[in-house]
C-alpha cells in the first residue's frame, strides 16, 4: 500500500506541472467581442478605440504610448469566455488611461504578449492556461479631431 501511494505520488508529482502549464496562443474576434452585452455597457463610448491600422481623423495630440496586461481566473470558464473578460479589462484599462491623460482616443492598439506586438484590426491575441486567461494590449492615447 505504501508502495502504492508512492507511485501515485510521483505520477502526479510529474504530471500535475504539464496540466497547469498550459499557455495556448487563441485569437478571437474584436468585433464579436465588441459586441457582446459586458463591453456595450461597460466601456466608454466617448474614448474611442482603434485597433491595428483602423483609420480615424486627424491627430491633435499624443499623449504617449501605454500598455496594460490584464490576466482573469480561467478556471470553470471556456477559453473564449475568459479571454474576453481579460479583453475587456485590458480595454477598460487603455480607456482611463486615455481619460487620465486628457485624450479622446487610444488607437494603434495592438496585441503585445511577452513584449510581441501582433497588430490586428480584426483579432486580439490571448493566452490561455488551465487557471488563468490573459490579455496584453498596447495603444498610444491622443486626442483626435471631430
């Protein structure tokens, strides 16, 4: 019995850090998530935000460059569900940013995990493991033209 418990010990001891470490690179749609009840009430639609190469009017002023890394419990969630939860953190982050700064948008925003920019107008990248769920973003905060 002892030898047992010791070899199911062990087993586990080798196994358990493969199960938790997962850190698998998902995309998901900006628009779907955009969309979705949570980011319509929750985000600010007086900072607008700009995604990749997104055309938007002139710029007036820069206020700088700033990046947010946001990570929510995955745990008992889908892979999707907490990737935009993270997303809308990240996004609600980039959006008091802007209105601490005095500007009116963040636009540029790029994915930005482990200091990789993946820029896309149309996904952000998340990384997802088996009890936590991710999301980087980096965006410069200006002010833009009417």
């Amino acid at each position: 019995m002892k030898l047992l418990i010791t070899v199911l010990t062990t087993t586990l001891l080798l196994v358990a850090p493969e199960a938790f470490s997962r850190d698998s690179k998902l995309m998901f749609s900006i628009q779907d998530a955009m969309q979705s009840a949570d980011f319509q009430e929750r985000l600010d639609p007086n900072i607008r935000l700009y995604f990749g190469t997104q055309n938007h009017s002139k710029t007036l002023q820069s206020f700088g460059n700033f990046t947010t890394n946001k990570k929510t419990n995955a745990f008992g969630k889908s892979d999707g569900e907490a990737c935009r939860w993270a997303f809308l953190s990240a996004l609600l982050t980039l959006q008091e940013r802007a209105k601490t700064e005095g500007g009116s948008a963040v636009i540029n925003i790029v994915s930005y995990y482990k200091k990789e920019k993946n820029s896309s107008n149309r996904e952000f990248e998340c990384h997802a493991g088996a009890i936590i769920a991710g999301v980087a973003l980096n965006g410069d905060v200006v002010k833009l033209a009417r």
